[in-house]
C-alpha cells in the first residue's frame, strides 16, 4: 500500500512539474514566437551637478494582437533597492501584429540609479510578457 502512494505522489509532482514548465514557455519563449520583443535598449543617463538625469530607450515590437498593452520601468540603487513607484511608459488598446513602439522615459533626480527594469504586461500589469534590465553605469 505504501509503495502505491509513493508512486502516486512521484506521478503526481511529475506531472505539475511539467505543466509548470509548459506553461512559463508561453511567456518566456525565445525562439521567436514571443509575443513582444524588446530591441535597441540603451540609456544615456549621467550625472550633473547634483542631479542625475537622462534617458532609457528602445523599440517594442508586437508579435501578436494583443487586447491591451501596458509597459513599465523602474529604477534601482546599488543596493537593488526599489527607487519610487516605477513609472508608466505604454498604454494601448486593441494593439495590432506588427506594430512598433519607440520606448523613451526620462530620469531625473538626486538619487543614483545602478539599473533599469523594462516589463511589458497585456493586462495592466497583470500578466508579465517580457522583462529586459537595464545596467546604468555612471
């Protein structure tokens, strides 16, 4: 009897396991069929004075239709402490394949950023369909 469920909790985690792998494929394929593709990042961020301030930039590409779109980008310390609430870059409805954004957000502050965290959602932040960081060398 022991032996039965054994086999049957072995079978069990298996089986989730694989369905958990099957699934993240979905939001992080890199063969291409991703539903967005973040290209040309880049951030001309440097210090002056006593601010710091510039720029991070790319293109998002739509692989797919998408209902809503919604991107995101926050900044980090050294400590990789989160710095504010992060801030909205794109929102659009009913976005079409094929489609092309050119990113662009602005930094401005007193506070020195190590990095950039990009995150483009489909349901207003609720369903993550890429990530891209961001390393801001000053």
């Amino acid at each position: 009897m022991n032996k039965k469920i054994v086999i049957g909790v072995l079978i069990g985690v298996i089986v989730v396991i694989g369905l958990i792998a099957i699934m993240g494929s979905f939001n992080n394929d890199s063969s291409g069929n991703s539903p967005v593709n973040l290209t040309n990042m880049t951030n001309n961020i440097a210090q002056s004075g006593e601010y710091y301030k510039g720029d991070v930039t790319g293109l998002l590409t739509v692989n797919k239709p998408l209902s809503y779109l919604y991107v995101t980008v926050t900044y980090y310390d050294d400590a990789n402490t989160q710095m504010g609430q992060g801030y909205i870059v794109l929102t659009e409805n009913n976005v079409k394949e094929g489609k092309k954004f050119n990113l662009q957000t602005e930094y401005y502050d007193t506070a020195k950023p190590k990095k950039a965290i990009i995150r483009v959602y489909d349901d207003m932040g609720t369903n993550l369909l890429k990530q891209e960081e961001i390393n801001i060398n000053i």
